[in-house]
C-alpha cells in the first residue's frame, strides 16, 4: 500500500494562476480531507468528503474547490492563487470520519 | 471540542521514557483524547486514542484521568527518530472529521 500520496511537492505560483493540487490513497477509505499549516496556526480543515460524490466545507474554504468524483481521489483546486495560499497542504483519509486519519507528505506552495 | 494545553517543549534522553502531559479539564463524556505526531513537516502520524480506559499499543501507551480532565502519552524506550511535535487532541464524534491541532509539544529526544 502506497497509501496517502500528495503531488506536487512543491510548487510556486504567481498571484492569479491556478492549479490543483492532487491527493490519492489506495486504502478504499471512504472519508477524505484537506488541510492547511501555516507558522503558529496549527492545521486548519479546508474541505472533507465522506463518501464519492459528497463533499462539504471545513473551517478555511474561501479560495478553494473540491471535488470527489471516485472514492480514491480528492483533488484541492485554486482557481485564482493569492499570496495568503502561500502553505504546507496536507491530505489525509480515513475509513469513516471518526477513524484515525492517515496524512500524506504534504505540498508546500508559494505564491508569489 | 474541548480545549488541550500542553507544554511548548520537552527533552528526553534517549532510552529513557517520554512522558508528555496533557491538560483537557472541559472534556465532555463523550469526547476520546487522540495523540498525533508530526517528525520535521512531514504528515501528522496517529499514535493513540483513548476515551477513559487506558490504552497501549505497538508506539505509546496512554494514561487518562479517572476524572478524564488530563492524560499522560508515555514512549516507553524514546529514540533521537521520536524527537518531532506532539499533538493531544481532544475530539467528539461528528460528520466533519475535524481535527482541532493546537500549538503541541515539541519533544527533543537527546542521546
């Protein structure tokens, strides 16, 4: 099992692009999420989906789109990046929304 | 959820047991007390929950309360590969998911 795998990595965008940052895990869980870390913040909930074809807003989600159209991926969109999206992403699955979670290595993004 | 404080940082020398202390005094009955780790920025890691027992697996074991208001995350044989953030989170059961990461505990793991 590969289990939660986040690309890019990295990525530096410009002010105004917009990219999707992709998230995959290979352990049929049926809930997903998004989070944000940003320097003495902790990690924030953007967005969860606890199933193919739901999907809900956390506590951040101004800025951002979801979508889960199969149970393995849940892809995070910026459609218009501005320099307060500058952060470490992170991804995590679980079997229901009161597992543990699984967290994947996370994409570090700079907008410039 | 309940608020959890813990110490901004701790040392350990290695091979010695971690004991890293958590204060959740406006815990509801139904509310587990979850312990996460997360090594040098990569992704958070479980290690533990619990609700009043405790609990003990293959990483950590984990002490709560009777009255459940703290609990202590214990690393029986700590290694320099335990030295990361340290989170204790207290969480009901809910649709969302979430997750409340407060600031953590920055453990040092010294040989």
């Amino acid at each position: 099992n590969a289990g939660v795998t986040q690309t890019p990595k990295f990525q530096v965008l410009k002010t105004g692009q917009s990219m999707t940052l992709q998230c995959a895990q290979d352990m049929n869980h049926e809930y997903m999420s998004w989070y944000r870390q940003d320097p003495g913040m902790g990690l924030r909930l953007i967005h969860y989906s606890v199933g193919a074809g739901i999907t809900d807003q956390g506590e951040v989600p101004n800025g951002y789109n979801v979508s889960r159209s199969t149970t393995e991926d849940f892809p995070l969109r910026l459609l218009s990046a501005a320099p307060s999206q500058t952060s470490v992403y992170f991804c995590a699955s679980s079997w229901s929304a009161n597992e543990k979670l699984f967290f994947g290595s996370g994409t570090q993004l700079s907008v410039l | 959820d309940a608020k959890t404080t813990q110490p901004p940082s701790m040392d350990c020398a290695e091979g010695r047991a971690a004991n890293l202390p958590c204060n959740h005094s406006t815990i509801s009955g139904n509310e587990y007390v979850y312990w996460y780790r997360q090594i040098h920025s990569q992704g958070p890691q479980y290690i533990i929950h619990g609700l009043k027992n405790n609990e003990t697996n293959e990483m950590a074991s984990l002490i709560i309360t009777e009255d459940r208001k703290s609990s202590t995350l214990i690393l029986p044989h700590a290694t320099l590969r335990d030295t990361a953030v340290y989170y204790c989170i207290v969480r009901a059961s809910s649709n969302t998911g979430k997750l409340i990461f407060g600031q953590g505990t920055t453990l040092q793991v010294k040989p």
